[in-house]
C-alpha cells in the first residue's frame, strides 16, 4: 500500500480504536450470558470485528 496521508492515518486509527473496543464489548457480553445460542450469535459478531481489526491493521503495514 502506497504512504498513506495523516487524514487517512488519523482516519484508519480511528477505525482501528472503534473495532478493538467492538471486540471488547462483544467478548465480555459472551462473559456474562448464559443462553449458549446468544454466546455463539455474540461470539459470530466478535468474530467479524476482530477480522475487520485485522484487515485494517494490516493495511498499516
């Protein structure tokens, strides 16, 4: 990926702050949840912004 621009960084940090705290939420709302068909939907959901995160990292590279 070509230099990215400081609006862009500023922008891609930003993105990458708001789904490491999705990742957050969504695994400590696993923690307190009983119901194992809303643990495995809630663990889905974790799952698709941890990929987000990692796509976005990488674009850091």
């Amino acid at each position: 990926m070509g230099n990215l621009t400081e609006k862009e960084l500023t922008a891609l940090e930003d993105l990458l702050s708001l789904e490491e705290l999705n990742v957050k939420k969504y695994n400590m709302l696993i923690q307190h949840t009983q119901d194992q068909q809303l643990k495995s939907n809630l663990q889905n959901i974790a799952n698709v912004h941890q990929q987000h995160f990692n796509k976005l990292f990488n674009n850091l590279r």
